[in-house]
C-alpha cells in the first residue's frame, strides 16, 4: 500500500492557512499511526508535539495521559533515564582510549622506522634525542622477548624433528 510523498513548496509554506492545514493532516495521520501502533504492538505510546508559532503544545491521547505515560517511564526502575552529560562522558572515554591506542602504534612504529634507519646508516646514533633513545630502548626489549620466544619455538621443533627421526630409525641397522 504505498502512498504518495507530500512535498511542500515554497508557495505552501507562505501560505499559512495552508501549512496548518497540512499540520492538522500530519498529526492526524501520526495519531492514527500511534494508536494502530498501541493495538498492535500492546504498548503505552504518547505523542507531544510544539508548534512554535501557536506557542502551544500538541499531545495525544490527551496532555495528561501522555504526561502519565513518560512520568510512569521514567519510574520504571529497567528504564532510568540516562542524563545526557554520563552519556557524552562514556563516548568521550571511549574515544580517547581509541586515540592512545592509535599514538602507541603511531610510536611503536616510528620507533621501528628509527631503528631501521640507524641500521641502515642514514641516521647516526648521535643524532638521536633523549626520548627518542627511551623509545628505542624499549623497541629493543620488545624485539629481545619476541627473539627469545622465536628460539624456544625453533628449539622445540628442532627437538621434535630429532624425535621424529629416531621413531624412524628405531630397529633398522
């Protein structure tokens, strides 16, 4: 069932009996929708809506029956409300835990681009600053742990290798 899209032009919206006109077709077609919605669905729905030139409030079913159905919202205790400042200060944590993590790799690899360059020789280790050297060195911890890790693994597959080949030999001359 489609239905076709009403689009205000320029001369509608000078026309101020006209634009109320369409404001009263729009609620009255919102407040059918709410209520099909409330059957259907079995829920509490209430519509308020400002008109700013009337300096007045629309509200469905009736102003206090929509005022009872957000005052019982808010009360539920599944549903509080979340204030809005909690809400922006959880976004803001968030993203300025994605922003370390983006300077820690930012770091680790300017740091491996440094290292690089002092192996390569186009950069001489004298040339190097203070926090630039503290980088470095802990790039050459890491590097150091995961050589280490690397051999134990080299090690251990070597060892099974030999395992491996003794099976094979065991009862042949």
């Amino acid at each position: 069932m489609s239905r076709k899209r009403v689009c205000l032009t320029t001369s509608d919206l000078d026309e101020g009996i006209k634009r109320r006109k369409k404001l009263d077709e729009k609620l009255a077609s919102l407040c059918k929708k709410a209520y099909e919605l409330s059957i259907l669905c079995d829920v509490k729905v209430g519509i308020v809506c400002s008109i700013p030139e009337k300096n007045d409030v629309f509200a469905w079913p009736s102003l206090p029956e929509a005022q009872k159905i957000v005052n019982d919202h808010i009360a539920f205790p599944k549903h509080k409300v979340t204030m809005h400042n909690n809400f922006l200060q959880s976004i803001v944590e968030k993203r300025e835990e994605e922003i370390r993590k983006v300077e820690e790799t930012l770091e680790k690899k300017e740091m491996e681009n440094l290292f690089n360059e002092l192996f390569k020789g186009n950069k001489l280790l004298n040339e190097v600053n203070v926090g630039e050297t503290k980088g470095l060195l802990k790039l050459i911890d890491v590097k150091r742990v995961q050589l280490e890790q690397r051999k134990i693994q080299v090690n251990e597959v070597a060892a099974n290798n030999i395992n491996a080949g003794e099976e094979y030999n065991v009862g042949h001359p």
